[in-house]
C-alpha cells in the first residue's frame, strides 16, 4: 500500500496534543460569554480565557524575525473593527504573568488597536515545547522565510538537542529536506538576504551551494539578479564556469597565457605529491610571469574533513 505524501499535515493539534478544540483554531470564535483570567470557573485546555494585555509578554523562542509594519496595521485596523477572530495560544509563567507560544503578530497588532484583553488558549509548556509549537505554527502559516526556516531547524537541532531525523518526524518532513533547508545557511550572508527577501528563490539558492567559492557564490548571485536569471539559467551559468575552470580546457578560450608546457618539473612533481598525499584532484595553473596557484578540489565536506584528517596526522 503506498504511503501518503510527508508534508506538515501532524500540525499543531499533534504537538499541542489531543485536545479537543485544537481544530478550532482558525474558526471565528465569540467572545461575549468568555471567562477571564482569574475566574473560578473550571476550563479546560479547549477553552478560551480573555487575558490582560499587560500580563503578556512576546515568546523568547521566536523565529520570526521580522513584522512586516504595514501588514501589523491593517490587521490592526480589521480588529478595531472586527475584535481578534482566531485566539493567541500562551503558557503560564511562575509570576501570574504569561508568554506567547503562538499569535505574537496577531497580539502585536491588539497592542495597536488597543485592546486592553486578548482571547487566548492557555497551554502547559516547557522552553522545547514552546520553540517546537512556534516553529511548526509558523512554518503552517507560511509566515517565514526560507533562512528563518532554516535557523529555525537549526534551534532546535542546537537548543533542544534533536538530531535532524527527530525534528523531521516532529515536523513531518522528511530527514532530506531538514537538511537542505539548514544548509541554506552556509550560503554567504549577503546571498541570504536576497533569498529573505525574494530576490532570488530556494531553487537558486541550492544551484549556488553547489559553488564551493563563497565570493564565487555572491557574484552570481547578483548576476542572476541583474539578468533575470531563472534556476535552469543559473545552473548552466554554473556549469559553464566549471567546463572554464577544468584544466584540460585552459588551453581554449582566453586562458592563452596558463600552460602546461611553462610548468617547470619541480612543480608538475609538487602537484602529484599533494594528490598523493590528500588522495585527491588537485589543479595547478601558472602563467608566463611564473605566478600561479595549486588548487585542492573536493565535492562534499566529508572530503574536506578527509583531507583535515591527513593534515593532522602528517
């Protein structure tokens, strides 16, 4: 039997647990006859309570970095208008007071609109817990981008001790994908800007880590955003710069003044010794001025981490 596509689909009823209102969240909610905090009244983790403003305070876990101004204020606008249709979800703290585990875009804009009380799903939580429904909330909600994911995945690898295998069964993505959103933070920060900011796509981003120079991969950033560059484009522009740097190909071209026949013997022998030696390709170009440079090429970090390894142990 074939097994239904992976994606987000545990959401947040599967981290928050089995409550019954979890698939309430969304739905339009009234809250004339709500209890307040502090009533005696029994309630459950379904319920919605309406909680003082000041006694709330943002979530220290979150991975949005960023609130769009003009976005806060028109939602600001419709709650004036409207009041909060989907509640907050907070966690009580020691001090009577409370922190948000999700909605700190929609408790921003109940600041402005000022509302003096929040309707909100009160939840017992831990520090894991409360990153882990925050991420999952606001990777649902598409509310990030693409290198917030990424730190986001990389919190809870570093802070909750998850190994990626964990956090893709706690977010229901595959192992795969974990990894390729987080090593979109190996890209040079000026590459992850324009990712943020839409300027380039994922896809881009993933043709540019196939580019081992960090400048490398900053220049072609910008050349594919001055040209308009789709993927496909972009990786034959990365192709073509690999077909010119192969130095069975220096001959054609430009690169007339880059030869194997001006490579004294002392130096073709240094290029050998260092294949021996790292067990790799190793590429040395000089030109008629006896300037040139020796070049350790490696396909993946497990070969880096070889060739640490021989360094160490020479």
């Amino acid at each position: 039997m074939s097994q239904p596509p992976r994606g987000l689909g545990r959401g947040l009823s599967a981290i928050l647990g089995d409550i019954s209102g979890a698939d309430d969240l969304r739905k339009p909610v009234s809250y004339k006859d709500k209890e307040k905090v502090g009533s005696t009244t029994p309630h459950s983790a379904a319920d919605v309570l309406l909680v003082p403003v000041d006694r709330i305070s943002p979530n220290p876990y979150q991975p949005r970095l960023s609130f769009d101004s003009e976005e806060l204020e028109g939602l600001a606008s419709s709650i004036r208008a409207l009041g909060l249709i989907t509640p907050i979800t907070v966690r009580r703290c020691n001090d009577g007071k409370y922190q948000i585990i999700s909605g700190e875009r929609r408790y921003r804009a109940c600041q402005m609109a000022g509302l003096t009380e929040i309707p909100a799903y009160i939840r017992e939580a831990d520090d894991q817990g409360m990153l882990e429904m925050a991420i999952v909330e606001n990777v649902q909600r598409q509310n990030l981008d693409p290198i917030e994911i990424a730190l986001s995945f990389q919190r809870l690898i570093t802070e909750c001790k998850l190994t990626q295998e964990q956090m893709a069964d706690r977010l229901g993505k595959s192992r795969s994908s974990v990894a390729n959103q987080i090593r979109l933070l190996q890209l040079p920060i000026k590459v992850q800007h324009d990712l943020k900011v839409g300027q380039i796509s994922v896809g881009h981003a993933k043709v540019l880590l196939s580019v081992n120079d960090a400048d490398l991969q900053a220049k072609l950033c910008d050349y594919t955003i001055k040209n308009g560059l789709n993927v496909r484009q972009l990786e034959q522009k990365v192709k073509q710069l690999s077909s010119k740097s192969d130095p069975a190909s220096e001959s054609k071209g430009d690169s007339k003044n880059i030869t194997t026949d001006n490579i004294p013997e002392i130096h073709k022998s240094l290029c050998k010794e260092c294949a021996r030696f790292f067990k790799g390709k190793i590429s040395l170009k000089r030109n008629e001025n006896g300037k040139g440079s020796l070049t350790i090429n490696f396909n993946s970090d497990a070969e880096i981490n070889r060739f640490l390894d021989a360094l160490k142990n020479s």
